[in-house]
C-alpha cells in the first residue's frame, strides 16, 4: 500500500468516530478500494440502539436505492446476451400498462425519464404505514394516467425500477431476485449481497433508527419488511465492503466486471441534469454523478426508512468509498464526500516525514478539538467536526521536534506565528500551543471546564471568567 494511502486511512479511522460522536449518530460501516482491491473496511458504533449491539463490518444494511444500480446491470447484461435493446418499448415484455406508460423505452426508465409517478398514490410503503407493493398493485399503478410524457424531463421513478424488475422476469422466466442472484451477484464474487430480505447466509443484518425528532429520542426501526415488487428499486441488502467491490467493478478502467466496457462507459454517461436541484446532479443509467471535474464520480446514493447510504467511485484516481449508515438523519453523502477530501489531501501532499510523524494528535480548547496532523513535510491543523476537515488548515515548518512557525493558511489563522509543544517533567507532550491559544488533551479540558463553568467550581456559565473578551 502507498505510504500517503496508509496515512490517510489511519486518519479516517479517527475522524469517522469523531462525527459519529459529534452528530450522535447510531453507527456507520465504510468501505474504501484502491485499484480495485479492498484496502479499507470499519465499522463505529452500535448496530442496534436497544441492545447496544456492537456494529462489524459483517453487518449487513438496507442499501435501498443503490439496488437500481444492481437492476441497471441486468438490464445491460441481458442486452450484451442479445435479449433486449435499450430502445426497445417497455410495453413489448410487459401487458396490462397504460399506453403511455407501454410506449416508455427501457433506455427511459433506466434513466428516470420515462415521465412516471415517484411512488403512486399511497407512498406508505416507505413510510412503515403499508407493506411495500406487490407486483399486482405496481400493475395496477402503472394503468393509471402517469403525471408526465416519456421523455420529457428528469423524474425519479421507485415504480419504473420495479416495473424493470418485471421485465427481467419476462425474458428470463424467472423470478427477479433468483436471476439476478445467479447472472449478476455472483458471477461478481458477491453472492453474500441479496436482492431483498430474507437475506441468504448468516449474516447479521443492523437495525435502522429514526431521527431523535419528535420523539426527543430515536427509535429502533427494524428494517427487514420484504420490498417485494419495489426490490429492483430500493430492496437489496449488502456490507459495506461488498457493495464498494461491485461499484468498483463498474469503472470502465476495471479489470475484471459482469460488464463490457462499452456497458459501462454507457452506465455512467451523463443524460439528464436534475434541473431543479440545488446542486449539480446528473443521472445515467442507473448511476448518479455529480459536477465534472478532477475529482467527478459515478454511484448512488439510498435512503429507507431508518438507513442513509452512498457509494462514489472516483474513476481517474481508482478509488471507490461506500459509507453506509443506520440512522435516518445520518450525513452518509457527506462523509463520502469527507473521505474523498482526506485521501486527495493525502495524495497531494503526501505521508509524514519521520521526523515530525509523532505530532498527530487532538488536542482540545473550550472552542473544541483541534486536530494536527503531519503531512509531507509539514504539520497541518485540522478541523475534525468538518465534513472537509483540511478545507481551512495552517501548514507549520519545523525547526526542532517541539517548534516550527505557521507559513501557510488563512489570513485569520495564526499565520508567521508559533507552532509549539510543551513537555512535562517526565517529557510527555502535556499541551500544545498554536500561535497564542494553549491547547490541552480532552480530560484536561473536562476538569478545567467542571471547575470553571459548573456548581461544582468556583464559577457557574452566568459568571464571565476574568479578562474574557469576544474572539471574532
């Protein structure tokens, strides 16, 4: 493994528990590959708030809209074996729809263009109110008037991923969830994921937890109700570390996938903008990117009831992360996002000198934790609640093991101003001064704030300690 890649790996691995600590969050799996191998895998947290079960990688979780990504993928297998035609119209394999619905080709419902209704009339079922539709009662919707014309605009459709769940079940003969097991799971290496519950194996599966709103206090959400027709939209169950190895697999640079190239160079081709979104989004088929640039990608995201997820796969710097979660409130697209800001950060500046390796550390004021973090040839603060921890860091140079001076950073950062460590009588690093503010390990900081700020101290939170002042 890449030294800077060791690095950067080792700092996720503190900052994930910080954010699942700062955000009060249940607990999160994640997933990294580089080059298509699994270089990364952890779990933080508890799988079950109840019983205070202890959340592993082995855990399995409602990956809900990542299984259209799965569904995409047999449609595009089932095209390079000769079957179907992205053009060809959805009414050809499956009877009973509306004429306006039967006219939608396969191209548009794979790219959420084929003009139908989200989730129908009565979206209970993801709400825990209904149990999720069979595939009578998806038929049924989709014989009704649909709210737009196919091919008219971007419109996210839960019903026409299930209605191509019933295509592949069409052309195949057999039921969706054995066919795709058999053609695209494991000819992946990946048949521990499932394309609904019950799951096979004996796999764990972590529970979902609502938001603490309105209850003051989160409730377990079991997670395990069948999505029966809706499967090939929201259905599949997956560990992190297998969900990220079949996106992996889906770079047009992989080396080995269920795919051609030319599959998945079409997956990932962008054809509709979310234009009313506030940030730039773009769908393929099957797959979700964000605004070009360096560090574009290719995934998708999911959220059921009680679970967030989602999965980038970052194509020129072949690496692919998956964050999954088990709280409805969880910032699982953030923390991908975090993760992808640590390691470019890593890779741009590279592993920590030798000398200055052993600044890493929190260090702690009453304005929080501050991280410090050596990279390259420098030691960089860092700011561990942030979902881009590096975005506003100084950079020091070092004179000595215990001195240097902030060079680079924010015109309101400490810049040109020390950087220093002081020792105690047995040498131990006891605190750490950035520019002129003293900071302090956690515990230190506890028993100064009991004693400053509660009954316990001298003072209590109304009295203003001596000499304090506004720091802007």
């Amino acid at each position: 493994m890449d030294a800077w890649l060791d690095a950067a790996l080792s700092y996720i691995s503190s900052w994930l528990p910080f954010q699942l600590r700062t955000l009060d969050q249940p607990g999160c799996a994640v997933a990294i590959t580089f080059q298509e191998k699994l270089v990364y895998e952890a779990a933080f947290g508890v799988a079950d708030l109840s019983t205070g079960e202890k959340l592993t990688p082995r855990h399995m979780f409602r990956v809900a809209s990542h299984s259209k990504t799965f569904t995409a993928s047999a449609i595009l297998k089932l095209r390079e074996m000769g079957h179907v035609r992205l053009d060809d119209p959805v009414g050809r394999y499956v009877k009973g729809l509306h004429p306006r619905v039967a006219e939608a080709t396969l191209e548009q419902l794979l790219s959420h263009s084929a003009g139908l209704t989200r989730d129908g009339r009565d979206s209970g079922q993801f709400m825990d109110r209904r149990p999720y539709l069979s595939a009578e009662e998806l038929r049924a919707d989709l014989g009704n008037t649909q709210p737009l014309e196919p091919g008219e605009a971007f419109k996210y459709s839960n019903h026409g991923y299930g209605l191509l769940g019933l295509v592949v079940e069409a052309i195949t003969g057999e039921p969706y969830a054995a066919w795709v097991q058999r053609e695209v799971l494991e000819p992946a290496g990946l048949p521990a994921i499932a394309p609904d519950t019950p799951f096979i194996g004996n796999r764990v599966l972590a529970r979902g937890h609502s938001a603490p709103l309105p209850l003051g206090r989160r409730v377990v959400i079991a997670g395990d109700a069948p999505a029966n027709a809706i499967a090939p939209a929201g259905g599949f169950v997956a560990s992190a570390s297998d969900l990220v190895r079949f996106f992996a697999q889906l770079s047009p640079k992989a080396e080995t996938s269920i795919l051609t190239v030319a599959s998945r160079r079409d997956m990932i081709r962008r054809r509709w903008r979310d234009e009313g979104g506030v940030q730039e989004r773009h769908y393929g088929l099957g797959t979700l990117m964000g605004p070009p640039g360096e560090w574009a990608s290719f995934g998708h995201s999911g959220s059921l009831q009680g679970f967030l997820s989602r999965t980038a796969v970052y194509v020129p710097h072949g690496v692919a992360i998956t964050v999954l979660a088990n709280a409805i409130d969880a910032p699982a697209a953030l923390w991908v996002e975090g993760i992808a800001h640590i390691l470019k950060t890593y890779s741009q500046k590279g592993a920590p000198a030798d000398d200055i390796a052993d600044w890493r550390g929190r260090w702690w004021s009453i304005w929080g934790a501050t991280d410090l973090v050596p990279l390259g040839k420098r030691v960089v603060t860092a700011t561990p609640y942030s979902f881009w921890p590096f975005a506003d860091g100084s950079e020091a140079e070092m004179s000595d093991c215990d001195n240097g001076l902030i060079v680079h950073g924010s015109g309101f950062n400490s810049i040109r101003e020390p950087l220093r460590r002081v020792r105690d009588a047995e040498g131990r690093v006891c605190e750490v001064w950035v520019g002129g503010s003293r900071l302090v390990e956690e515990e230190a900081l506890r028993d100064e704030m009991v004693s400053r700020y509660t009954s316990r101290g001298r003072r209590t939170a109304s009295d203003p300690s001596p000499g304090s002042s506004d720091q802007g």
